[in-house]
C-alpha cells in the first residue's frame, strides 16, 4: 500500500512549470479587455 504522507515529502513540482509561470508573467499578453479597447478606439 502506498504511504501518502512519504510520497507528499518526497514531491518536488517540475521545474518546467516554475519557468513556465515565469515567462507568462513577464509576456505582455492580450487580453480581453485591450481587445475591447482596440474595436472601441477603430470605431471613433
């Protein structure tokens, strides 16, 4: 049977999904609200 609470402390997250948080913080990325903005501002 498996011993959970050893599994928990033996459990290191991916290092791939810390760059991953990283890079989309840093990434100016679109949202919906610019996109909103942008039809508001092709309008006038």
């Amino acid at each position: 049977m498996l011993d959970y609470e050893e599994e928990i402390r033996k459990f290191k997250p991916s290092l791939e999904v810390e760059e991953i948080e990283d890079a989309v913080y840093q990434e100016d990325l679109t949202d919906m609200t610019d996109l909103l903005k942008q039809m508001m501002d092709q309008k006038k």
